[in-house]
C-alpha cells in the first residue's frame, strides 16, 4: 500500500505534466519583482523563483486572482528556513519547492508541496551521486543542470528519471528546447525572456 501512495502522481504533477505538453516552457526568476508580478498574471505552465526575500513572494502570490503554480528554490531564497516549520510555513502560499538537498525534498514531501530535486551535472560521479539521491528522495520531480546536458544523460539514466524532469540552465533559444524535449524532457526552466513570450504566442512552434 505504502508503495502505491508512493508511486502515485500528485493532482499537480499531473496538472504540469498535461500543461507541459502544450508549453513546455517554465519562466525561471531571480526575485520577486515587476516581472514576477507580470508571469503571476500570464499563462504559464509554473514559475520558478531562484532567489529574493520569501515574504515577498508569498505577498505577491497571495494577491495573484490567478496565478500559474509557483515553486521556490528554498536552497536560495532568502527569509526562511529549509526544516519543517519552514517548509510547513510555505505549504499553502506556494505551491512547490525546488533543492538540491536530500533531507529538504523528504521533509518537504511530509507537506502538500511539489518537490523537484535539482541535479548538477558537473561531471560523472556527479550525475551517479545525484541518481543515488533521487532514488532515496523520491521526488515528484527532478531538474538537470545544465540543461544542455540533459539528452545524454537521460540516455543513460532513462529507469531512474521521473516522467516530471526538467532541464535548465544555458537555454536560451528554441533550438535547445527542441532538442532537451525531443530527448524526452518535460520541459525546461530558462531565465530567457524571449522564449517566454514565443511561447506564450505560438506554443506549438517547438
């Protein structure tokens, strides 16, 4: 029993997942700022905020009508703490978390946040460590860094992935979307803001 709750998808996994397909581009911040405020008014698949003061955000998602899911890097963002009280504190304000560390994504997964554990992808016994985390964490989700990256790791690592991975990281044209996608991604995080706005206009150009 405990091995099926496991397995099973979160309803936000599944509600990215099927937004992914139509735009499979997440806009990546570094602080809740005007252009935070604007991508809370658009439609986009999630937000990705990687730095700035946490109450700030949390103000500004409390005030969106509507607002895409937003997840924080709680290994960046200032103003909280990455333990239990922390974690819980974001539970209902936002919507998931993004970290590189083990512990975090476990105790996160004790609340109703989206969980994705980042994976730097420096070099190879990098990538063998980070697998190994991710077996133990079980994530909803991983992100690979850099995204460009991602198509030969993915080749290698293909059992081990979640049907939620992300690549970012040195993304900066529809080409290198095209090709993390067509490699079997999700999608990507990019901080570029043109390939936020082609997408928005033309989702089915990638």
């Amino acid at each position: 029993m405990k091995q099926a709750e496991r397995t099973e998808p979160k309803p936000l996994v599944r509600r990215l997942l099927l937004a992914l397909a139509e735009n499979p581009v997440i806009p990546a911040v570094r602080a809740p700022d005007e252009t935070l405020e604007e991508l809370l008014a658009g439609d986009h698949p999630a937000i990705f905020v990687l730095g700035g003061d946490v109450f700030k955000i949390v103000e500004l998602c409390r005030r969106a009508r509507r607002r895409p899911p937003v997840c924080i890097n709680v290994d960046m963002v200032g103003g909280i703490a990455s333990d239990a009280s922390g974690l819980g504190f974001l539970s209902g304000r936002v919507d998931g978390i993004i970290s590189t560390h083990r512990h975090v994504i476990e105790i996160a997964k004790q609340t109703e946040l989206l969980t994705i554990q980042r994976l730097f992808a420096i070099d190879s016994s990098a990538v063998r460590r980070g697998m190994k985390l991710i077996r133990q964490a079980d994530p909803d989700g991983v992100e690979i860094l850099p995204g460009i990256v991602y198509p030969e790791i993915a080749a290698e690592y293909a059992s081990i992935l979640k049907p939620l991975t992300l690549a970012g990281g040195l993304v900066k044209d529809p080409q290198t979307v095209r090709a993390i996608v067509g490699a079997g991604a999700a999608g990507v995080s990019t901080s570029t803001a043109t390939l936020w706005r082609s997408l928005d206009a033309e989702p089915a150009s990638l």
